[in-house]
C-alpha cells in the first residue's frame, strides 16, 4: 500500500479520518468537510482522490465509486 507522511501521521490515499482504511467513514467523513460541518482533514492529499489541487465534492464522487467497487483512477501523491 502506498503511503504518505504528514509530519507524524501516516495516511493512505482515500484513508481521511486516518483509522488506516479506506471505508464509507472516509466517505461521511468528507461529505462532512465539504458541507462545512466542523472536521479537520487529518491530511488534504488523502481527501484530494482526483489530484487536482482542491477537496470537493468531485472528490467525494470518486471515493463513493471506489467504495462500490467501481474501477476508478485515484491519484497518489508522495509529500515530502
Ligand atoms: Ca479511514
Ligand atoms: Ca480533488
């Protein structure tokens, strides 16, 4: 699995509450950032799945299809 280092937090592409999965809790988890309800994304390249820079609801989309178990591109980004 490809991950990614945040200061001292380690998460995974699709892993934005950071539990180390990538489950439908990531999925509530960033609707809930993208209707503005008070969450802070553990780290922002984990909720940017399409890799263009912002987290939306684009984002959410792509998550939701990876969910079901739809072939889907998620961009994977190393931080330095
Ligand atoms: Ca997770
Ligand atoms: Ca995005």
């Amino acid at each position: 699995m490809y991950v990614m280092v945040v200061g001292e937090t380690i998460t995974a592409t699709g892993d934005i509450n950071g539990d180390g999965r990538v489950t439908s809790a990531d999925a509530t988890f960033l609707a809930r950032y993208i209707v503005g309800q008070d969450v802070y994304l553990l780290c922002r390249y984990a909720a940017d799945l399409n890799g263009d820079g912002n987290v939306c609801i684009a984002d959410l989309i792509l998550l939701s299809r990876w969910l079901a178990g739809h072939n889907v591109t998620v961009v994977r980004r190393e931080v330095n």
